[in-house]
C-alpha cells in the first residue's frame, strides 16, 4: 500500500511505527500540513524517481482526515491519488487527532486497509506495561506506580524516563523507590501545580507558557481542564462552607483535605466571588461537554478558555 494514514494520542508509537514503515530509506521528505497544501505534498509524491528507489513522504498534523473542513476539490484530487499512487512513493499522513471515518477520504484508505490506529496504554494497562519494561530489574510495585504518577500517567513521559534505567541501573540491579525518586523527579507534576496556580492568580503568560510545554508532551487537556475544575469546584464548596460559619476542622472533613491543604484554598479563594466560581465550573462543564461531543477541539477549548477568563 503506497498511502497509510497513522493516527494516535502518542508521538513515541507514531515515531516507531513511522521507522517500521520506512526502515533503514534515506529518501525521506517530511511535510507539515499546518505550513504547506495537499497540492503540494501530492506533487511531490508524484515526482517520477531516476533510479526508481522507494520514497517517503511523511506529513505531520493531516488533520484532513479529522475536523478539519476538506474542500471538494481537494477531497477529489487525494481520492485519485490513493486509487491510483505512484508507485516508487509512499506517502504516510499521521495525525494526532482523531480521525472522521465518515469522510471519503478516510473510508477509501479505510477500504484498503491503509489506517493505523495506534492508542497509548493507561491507567492499568500502562502499570502492566512498565512493569514488562523494568523486568530486567528488581523495582517494586510502589516504586512502578510512583513513576507513572510523576509523569501523570502520560505514556510518552514514562517512556523518556525509562530511556535513563540503562545509563543509571544495571541488570539485575535493586532499584528502591528512594532511589528511583533521585533519578525520577517529578517535575511534570511540579509544573501541573505551577499551571493551576498561574490560572488561579489569573497569570495568562505563565499559564501559555506551560500549557505550550504540555502540549509538545502530549499531555491530555481533558486532564488539565478537569484540574481546574476541581480546583474552583474546591474553592466554590470553601466559600459555602465558610458562609456557613463552619470551622477549619469541619471544612477539612467535609473537603476530604489536609489543612495545609484547606489552608491555601483559603488563600486561592479569596480572591474571588462565590457566584465568579460558580460562571468557571458552568463553563467548564459545558466545554467537557463540547468536547465529549466532538464539537470543540479540547486544546483550542481549554486555550480560548485562558484567554477569555486570565490577564497578562
């Protein structure tokens, strides 16, 4: 098949499944379709080879075959093209987001068997899977669990964290969770609190900045926008019960927190207006909703999200 379409929620099996394809070729082109047009990647797909090697062409954000709106030209010209390829071209489109299986484009590549649908382990499935990764090592359960939660149970992070066990452990070796603590920071983590509290102060530089930098790591904005929304549902539940006069020790069981913890809700919520906490979580509701219902992208919701509501 000279047209794949491969699509998945991580960049570490896209990038691998991407070298399965093209194995040891140098003739590769890369294409980004957020900076050129499908004319373009089909003439250069195109292009009649002198010496008829195999070539690549690989092109990153194809979200054509996503939301994204395909003129009936171009849903045409990539239809001809995929029943009719060049033959010493292969071109691989890949795509971060999730793909329309009712557009044509994507059930005739659907019809040749051309689309990869690549998902990321979690949850369970991904504790089972760094535990078939760390086998050559003696680490423990809680020390397995502690490296899927300091990288948020990102399958990508886990995965540049496990690329360091060679150069620090050898085989066979005991790693306990102190150490792995060492080796393992869990600065991810430390920049999803820092990201929460620059959208509590309302800091709409700072929370750009880091959500730029989720976003290159593929971290899941669902994951971010239910974070906030329990951080103002937090501070919501904080203003009632403090209009109700209850005490620290009540409020700390009612909120299931430490009262360091309850301490700097507290802090959080005095800055704003108990009807203003309530605006945030209807509207965040309602963006979970667009989202499930596929009519919002989640990384341009949550983004307008910030604009609309932070302050530089």
């Amino acid at each position: 098949m000279q047209v794949k379409l491969i699509t998945s929620d991580s960049k570490v099996l896209l990038d691998k499944k991407i070298k399965e394809i093209i194995g040891k070729s140098e003739v590769v082109i890369k294409y980004n379709m957020e900076e050129c047009s499908l004319a373009d990647i089909l003439e250069e797909a195109s292009y009649v080879s002198l010496f008829d090697e195999m070539k690549y062409v690989v092109v990153k954000n194809a979200d054509i075959f996503g939301k994204k709106k395909v003129s009936e030209k171009e849903t045409e010209m990539l239809l001809s093209y995929i029943q009719n390829p060049y033959p010493c071209t292969t071109v691989i489109f890949t795509t971060y987001e999730a793909i329309d299986k009712r557009k044509n484009i994507t059930k005739a590549l659907e019809e040749q068997q051309a689309v990869v649908e690549l998902k990321a382990p979690k949850n369970y499935e991904l504790l089972q899977e760094v535990k078939k990764q760390v086998q050559n090592y003696k680490i423990g359960d809680a020390s397995v669990k502690y490296l899927v939660d300091a990288c948020l149970g990102n399958y990508d992070l886990v995965m540049k964290e496990l690329e360091k066990f060679p150069l620090c452990f050898q085989k066979g070796e005991t790693i306990s969770l102190d150490v792995l603590k060492q080796i393992v920071a869990p600065n991810t983590t430390d920049n999803l609190f820092k990201f929460t509290d620059a959208v509590i102060k309302k800091d709409l530089s700072e929370a750009i900045h880091l959500l730029e930098e989720f976003f290159s790591l593929k971290v899941d904005a669902l994951q971010l926008l239910n974070l906030l929304a329990r951080e103002y549902r937090l501070m919501y539940y904080y203003k009632i019960l403090e209009r109700l006069r209850k005490s620290s020790r009540e409020i700390m069981s009612e909120l299931k927190l430490q009262d360091w913890q309850v301490q700097k809700v507290m802090r959080n919520a005095s800055g704003y207006h108990q009807d203003d906490l309530k605006d945030y979580l209807i509207e965040l509701s309602k963006i979970d909703y667009g989202i499930k219902r596929g009519q919002s992208d989640k990384n341009l919701a949550l983004y307008n999200f910030l604009v609309q509501n932070l302050e530089y």
